[in-house]
C-alpha cells in the first residue's frame, strides 16, 4: 500500500475510521467474486486482483489503527462498524443477495479472535465430541447469517439467547452488539476458545449481557438453562444430539422456546421432534437455517432468572 493511502488512514476521525472498514471489507469481497468469474478475460482478473489486495492492505492498516483506539473509542467504532454492517446486510436480504456472505471476515481481527489457538490443541483419545480442532473460521457463523438469522428470529425485547457449542463466539459478539436488551450465553467445550469469546466481549465492552462458559453439553449433571432461543451450527454427535434435543424438548413442552438451527442440526431436529409440539419450522437464508417454535401444552409463569 502507497504511504499516501496509509497517510490518509491514519488522518481519518474515528467515525470515518468505522465507514472505510466496511467500504473495504465490501470492496474486497466484490473484487474477490469478480476476479474469479470465469468469463472474465485475463487482464480484468488482473486489475480486480490488484484491487483486492489493496483493500485487504488497507483493511490491515484499519483494524491496526482500530485496534490502538483507547477502550472506549474502540467500543464506539465497533458499534458503529456493526452498525453500518447491519443495515447493509439487511438491505442485501430484501434483495435476495448473499454477495456479503463471508464479506466481515475481518470483524475477527478488530475483535481479536485467534483460530491459531487451536494449534497443538490436545484431544483426551477418551472423548468423542465433535470439537472441529484447527478448522478455524471456516466452521464459525458468518456474520452475514447471524445478522440475517437475528433479523428472522426477530426476538421479543429482553430476549434470552443460549449458542449450544459457541465456538470462538461469534454469534454473542454480534448479539451483543446490535441488541444490547438481549442475554445472551455460550457454551462450549473448548477453554481456549471460551477464553477468547470473554476477551472479544470485554473488549467490545459486552460482559454485562453477554457470557461464555466452558461446557460438555453432553455431560449428564449438567442442565440447560431456560431461554427463549437455542441456537446451534452443527455442533454435536448423534449422542450428544440426541441428550440436548431431549432438553430442549421438555422446556418447550412448558414454555414458548425457539430453536434455531444452521446447517445439519436442521435436519437431526427435525427429526428428533414430535410435529404436533411444534409449528412447522420457518426455513430461511437460502434454506441454512431452520427455526423451530414450541407449542407448549403446559403454561408455567416461570420467568427467565440472570446467571
Ligand atoms: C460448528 S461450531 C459453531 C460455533 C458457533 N456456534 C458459531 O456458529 O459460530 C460448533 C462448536 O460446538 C462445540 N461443541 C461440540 N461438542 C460440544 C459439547 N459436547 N459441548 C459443548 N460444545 C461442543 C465445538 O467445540 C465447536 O466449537
């Protein structure tokens, strides 16, 4: 990148900071695509090359300056990044467009989300869950789909919201981010990443209402807890699948809970449950996310109590 165009990062106010973020993180995602359209002669995959490796340096340069701000101007130009991400996503929707699908990648660098912390992860040869050790970014939500999947879900204000299996903890930075009424808690098997969803939320200034918790959902003790909305990518074997939906049933049974589910979890559910408990799922975002209303057939007043 020229030393004018790093100049005129480091010249930008914190406000404009967050804007060119996501113009470039736009920029070079819309190179990307059209560098590799076949029907594109060679000097055009050229010149769209050299453009998306000028966004990407500049979006190096962004996050560097982003990540130096003082905490407060960091949170600030996270909301407003977000923000703008946001809007753009949800116009992409009305327009039926899935160009931004894994365009806010680099949302994991301003958070600080280090997949490297799986290098040299160690597995007790004992367990058999499926923990997807060194597969990085690839098996986290895209920021386009939870954007999209919340805006589906549309849940109720002060909504609780429980990922089973949340990973490096994408889903509860974006939760927290763009709905601060919400609660919202992750579990996840793996301590490394659990610590690494804590840091992206404090630094983001989201511990009040957003939490991590290191947990085998599939031991026997444990019990989950009482929420509006269970969201899950992918993230168990049939055993562990199949003890969770048997929870997840039974607190349906009582009271109105939504369950979302990305990927092949739609399917297991599907399966594992009894239609006449349930309205037929709404299936959304290109057919990746299915969403699973309770009928509950037992009212209870039980309210939803903070951990
Ligand atoms: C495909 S990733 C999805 C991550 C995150 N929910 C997202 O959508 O970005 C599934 C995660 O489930 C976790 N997982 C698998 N088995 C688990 C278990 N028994 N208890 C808790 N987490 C588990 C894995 O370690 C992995 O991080």
């Amino acid at each position: 990148m020229s030393e004018v165009a790093r100049e005129e990062i480091q010249s930008l106010s914190d406000c404009e900071l967050a804007e060119n973020f996501v113009t470039m993180c736009v920029r070079a995602s819309a190179t990307e695509s059209s560098r590799s359209l076949q029907d594109s002669g060679a000097a055009s995959r050229q010149i769209q090359t050299r453009l998306h490796r000028e966004a990407q340096q500049k979006i190096s340069t962004l996050v560097a300056r982003a990540r130096s701000l003082a905490p407060q101007a960091f949170q600030a130009f996270i909301n407003a990044a977000m923000a703008r991400i946001s809007t753009l996503v949800l116009a992409e929707r009305m327009a039926h467009s899935s160009l931004l699908y894994r365009a806010f990648d680099a949302l994991d660098d301003l958070f600080g989300i280090d997949y490297g912390r799986d290098r040299g992860m160690r597995i007790d040869p004992s367990q058999t869950e499926r923990l997807y050790e060194g597969a990085g970014r690839g098996v986290q939500t895209s920021y386009e789909s939870i954007l999209i999947a919340l805006a589906d879900l549309a849940p109720r204000p002060h909504a609780r919201m429980i990922d089973l299996g949340s990973g490096y903890g994408r889903v509860g930075l974006v939760v927290g981010l763009t709905r601060p009424d919400m609660d919202f808690i992750g579990y996840e098997y793996v301590c490394h990443r659990v610590e690494v969803s804590r840091a992206c939320a404090e630094r983001a200034g989201l511990t009040a209402q957003v939490k991590y918790h290191q947990q085998d959902l599939a031991d026997p003790i444990f019990t989950i807890p009482p929420a509006d909305i269970y969201y899950l990518f992918d993230p168990f074997t049939q055993d562990t699948y199949r003890h969770v939906f048997a929870q997840l049933k039974d607190l349906g049974r009582t009271r109105a809970v939504c369950v979302a589910t990305k990927g092949f979890a739609q399917q297991w559910f599907a399966q594992a449950i009894d239609d006449a408990n349930w309205e037929q799922p709404l299936v959304c975002d290109e057919g990746t996310l299915g969403i699973f209303r309770s009928i509950p057939s037992v009212s209870t007043t039980r309210g939803i109590t903070s951990t």
